[in-house]
C-alpha cells in the first residue's frame, strides 16, 4: 500500500509557536510511519519548500495555533495549492478565532455566554463605563488570540487600566467579559455530517494559578484535567450538545474544541478552538483516549475525515 505522504506544519509565528513545536514533535512520533511518509514544515521558515513541494502532499496536518495558524490564513494558503488539510477552512478558522464574531454567532443559536462588552484602539471608552457595566471581577482578553496571552482578571477597579494596556498589546480589540465563577470544563467534537461529542473534561487549576493561563496550561501538573467531569449526567449532555451547537454554527470541519464554565446549573460558552492542543496529554486526546481512542488512532481519524471530506479517500 502506497504511504500517504502527509506534511506536518508546525511552529510558526504566532505568540503560541513554542506549543505548536512540542506539538509536532508530539504527533511526528504518534504518526504510524508505515501508513504515512511524513515531511515537517515549518511555516516560519519553510513557505517555499512546501510551495515546491505541494504536488506531492497527500494531506497537510497543521498543529498552528493562533494568528496565522489557526485563523484561515495558512488554510486559505493550501487551498491555492490545493492541498488538503485536517479541520476548519478559512471561514471557521476565521470566525472561531475571532471572539467577538464568535459570541455574537454563539449568541444566535442561543448559546449562553458571559456578558460583554468590546473594545477597539480607537474607541475612547472609559474605564468606569467599563466596570458600570460589566461589573468586577471581570476578564480582559484580546479578541483574537490564544492560550491565555493577553489576559487579564480585574478584581479591582484599580487593575483595570494596566489590564487594559496588556490586552491591546496583543491586539486592536478586546473584550470584557463578566467573570463567571464555576468549574472550567472543555467539550470536544469529533466528525463531519455525523458529529460525535467526546465525554466532558474538567479542569482544576491549582491554587497559584487561579485561572487556566499559560502557566496552567504548559506547565505538568499546574492543572488537574478530569475525564469525564464529575458532573450530572443530563448537564455533561448539555455540554456536549453546546460543543455540537458551536462548532455547526461556525462552520468547523473535523474536530473542535469549546471551552465553558459551569455555574451551578448554568453552562457559559466561552471559545471554540478549531486546532485544540495536540500532544498526547492535550484536552481533547485525553477526552478521545476515555472511550478508548488513542493519541495514533486520533490522527488517523483526523486524517480519514479529512480525506472524506476533501473526496481523497481512495488515497488510503
Ligand atoms: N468570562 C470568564 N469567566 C471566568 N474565567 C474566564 C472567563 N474567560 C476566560 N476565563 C479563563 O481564562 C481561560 C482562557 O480563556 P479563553 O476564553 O478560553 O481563551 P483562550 O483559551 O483562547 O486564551 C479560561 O480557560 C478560563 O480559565
Ligand atoms: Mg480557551
């Protein structure tokens, strides 16, 4: 059988490309060498070669998260080359990137979120607007970005400004949300027309990070992750329906993940990622490897899908 020659992009430019490179790292040595002929790319340096050498790509794996990663651009790139990839297009790329476009499309299928507020460079919003509104304790984010960067919690009104200026560092826009006090929990969808929902994961933050922020996130054991959450049945439904929900209603292909926090009885839908973390201990492995799908075997499903979707699948 003919090994399916498949490039694996990572790295990159975005704030987030140290993850990306333990990530590809990661899923080169899960990949099954007799099934797949595998050549990195990393799109900070090697745009040329993969420009050379697309007529000979099967599949494109892209494990890019972020700006130009995650948001379309290198999508759109391969679409010109007619090379296809695993997950979103450019349009769910670009909407699920995009926080603002996504609350307001969340927000439409009626999907609860926290409320907010955005906020451009140019708008002359003042700060005690801010706190009127929305009230403390209260996020700042960037309204595109990723793995917490740019972040902020506003306990007092005081922190508000630097919190702020933070913020705009990483973008032109950002948002104010109502922080919702609750357990984070992250549903992850799998498939095209048949879409199945992997059980709930939990996340617990240890005490010195407060919130899942970068630290949290990269850092072994600054998180506890739980699969599936300890939490009523009828409400991880609720979940895995909301993660279902988001990832229709931003056009995602193949696979995503939607972070929530549950409140009491209540679900807020915070983002959806369209390229979720992919080392082996990542959320949405750990929720695939629950009902019994391991790292490799998540990877060839990404990549059968894809070709499903892309009408390749005689390839395999
Ligand atoms: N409105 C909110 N209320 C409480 N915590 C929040 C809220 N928004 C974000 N967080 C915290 O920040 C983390 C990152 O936020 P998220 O919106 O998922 O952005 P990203 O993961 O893209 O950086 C969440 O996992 C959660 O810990
Ligand atoms: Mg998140």
């Amino acid at each position: 059988m003919k090994r399916l020659n498949i490039a694996l992009l990572s790295g990159g430019i975005s704030s987030e490309r140290e993850v990306s490179l333990a990530g590809g790292d990661q899923v080169f040595e899960a990949l099954n060498k007799n099934k797949y002929q595998i050549t990195r790319y990393d799109p900070k340096f090697d745009l040329s070669r993969l420009v050379a050498d697309a007529d000979d790509i099967d599949i494109a794996l892209i494990i890019l998260h972020g700006p130009n990663g995650e948001d379309g651009r290198i999508q759109g790139f391969l679409d010109l080359l007619c090379v296809p990839y695993q997950g979103s297009g450019v349009l769910g790329s670009a909407l699920a990137m995009n926080k603002t476009v996504s609350k307001q499309i969340y927000e439409q299928v009626g999907l609860p979120v926290p409320q907010y507020r955005v906020m451009k460079k140019s708008d002359d919003i003042l700060p005690e607007d801010v706190l009127e509104t929305i009230g403390l304790p209260l996020v700042v984010k960037p309204v595109q970005g990723g793995s917490s960067i740019g972040m902020s919690i506003v306990k007092s009104g005081e922190d508000l400004a630097p919190a702020i200026k933070t913020a705009f560092a990483c973008d032109d826009e950002i948002l104010f949300e109502q922080y919702i006090k609750g357990v984070e929990i992250t549903g992850s969808v799998l498939g095209n027309e048949n879409l199945t929902a992997l059980p709930i994961v939990e996340i617990i933050p240890d005490e010195i990070h407060g919130f899942f922020n970068y630290i949290a996130k990269y850092t072994p054991g600054a998180a506890k992750e739980i699969c599936p959450a300890r939490m009523d049945e009828a409400l991880a439904e609720k979940a895995k329906n909301f993660a279902k929900i988001a990832h229709r209603a931003l056009c995602c292909s193949d696979y995503s993940r939607t972070d929530m926090i549950l409140s009491g009885e209540d679900i807020f839908v915070l983002e959806t990622n369209t390229i979720p973390g992919m080392t082996s201990t990542s959320l949405l492995p750990l929720a695939a490897k629950t009902i019994g799908i391991q790292f490799d075997q998540l990877l060839d499903r990404l990549i059968e899908l894809c070709l499903e979707r892309s009408g390749n699948a005689n390839l395999k």
